[in-house]
C-alpha cells in the first residue's frame, strides 16, 4: 500500500481484556515506531524496530506491553489485561532510515483509539 | 534527555492573517534534527519539514517559513496569510542520537473564515 495502515482504526476492550493493534508498514522502510498519543498531548514514544530487532522498549509502560515484529515487516503491539489509564490512540509511523541518527522523517499511520471501559 | 516545549496551546485567527507557532526544545546531543507534523481532524500526522543542527538557513515554502536558532534553541513555524485549510494541530519535534523522536504537545491552530 502507499502508506502506513492501522487496524483496528477502533477498539473497545473491558477492564482486564487483552488486546493486539496490527501496524502494516510502507514497504521498504527498515524502522518502525509505535507511539501512544493521550488526548490533547503529543505522541510519547513506545518502542522501535530496526527491521525485525528491537532496538529500544524503553517507553513501554509496563510489562504489559508487548511489540513484535517477526519478519521485519508488520508489526503487533500487545497490551494485556488492560487498565483504564492505557486508554489513548496508538500510532505507528514508518521511515526509511536506519542508524543511530532519526533523520528521516516519520510516516504515520491513522492511529487505533484504545478506549478500555 | 531531550524535550519540546510549544508554550502555545490554542491559537485562533482569522483567515489572512499570518500566524507564528513556537518550539522551543532541549538536548544533550551535537548532532540532532529538528522536524514539524501537521496533525489535521482526520487525525494522521503528516510531516511539513526537516532540519538539521547544522543547517542555520531559514526555509520558505510557499506560505510556510521556518526559522531556526540555535542560540536560542527554537525552532519557529510561521504561517503567512493563513487559511482555513490550515486549522490542525501543529507538533515540532526532535531527533536525537537515541534514534526516536520526541515531540511536544502540539498547538491547535484555528483558523476562521
């Protein structure tokens, strides 16, 4: 596809329920970023992939949190037995760079909202 | 650690009118790139421009100009003769050599007809 895709573009989970939001790349792109986006506030960094390693999970916010990416392409992030307070949208973006230096810029996708009731 | 800071929350004008969107931000590294994202209603962030720590010249496109200093560590977005269109979210934000990027929290701009 041209750009990054989300699914789902929506979910609804019950306190304690555990849930698995897919992020399908630009083709090509060797990094990838999940970000999580509260209401009202920037995209707080999550994780990054460099192909199929990850690099950097020092924004998870607990051990709830899971990333992966198997075969370097698409991506699932997994949060178990959510809570409330991981209610926010979840962005994935793309870029073609790889190193230690971000410089090229970040492709987005649409976001899934997480709303946990 | 790195840090964006955009003081402005909300911004509203009126069409025509040119309008200034300050980032100011903070790091360690020598070496960074500094970027701005236009988050419209339909909510996917798409990316305006790109710096780089070394890189001083003030950019213009079209109606968008950027003004880089970094003795200052800003990084301003200005908006000239603004219109509708141009209602969204505005994000700076920074690349480091930690390889992510940090963003601020955006300002909203609102522009009226």
């Amino acid at each position: 596809g041209a750009g990054v895709s989300q699914s789902p573009r929506y979910k609804v989970a019950k306190r304690g329920q555990d849930v698995a939001l897919r992020c399908d790349p630009i083709s090509g792109h060797v990094s990838l970023f999940w970000y999580q986006q509260a209401l009202g506030q920037g995209p707080e960094f999550l994780t990054y992939f460099q192909n199929e390693a990850q690099l950097d999970k020092s924004g998870l916010p607990s051990d709830r949190f899971f990333a992966e990416r198997p075969e370097g392409s698409v991506s699932t992030l997994k949060i178990q037995r959510t809570q409330q307070e991981d209610s926010a949208v979840y962005l994935c973006a793309s870029s073609l760079e790889h190193g230690s230096y971000l410089n090229s810029p970040l492709h987005f996708g649409n976001g899934t909202r997480l709303t946990v009731t | 650690a790195q840090k964006v800071t955009q003081a402005q929350t909300e911004i509203s004008v009126v069409e025509k009118e040119d309008v200034t969107l300050d980032c100011v931000y903070e790091t360690r590294d020598t070496t960074y790139y500094l970027f701005w994202y236009k988050q419209p209603p339909s909510g996917e962030l798409v990316f305006l421009i790109r710096r780089n720590s070394f890189d001083e010249q003030n950019e213009i496109s079209g109606r968008y100009s950027w003004n880089f200093q970094k003795s200052t560590s800003s990084f301003n977005f200005t908006i000239t003769a603004s219109q509708v269109v141009d209602s969204a979210v505005y994000f700076c934000a920074l690349s480091g050599y930690a390889g992510k990027s940090t963003f601020g929290d955006g300002t909203t701009l609102t522009v009226k007809p």
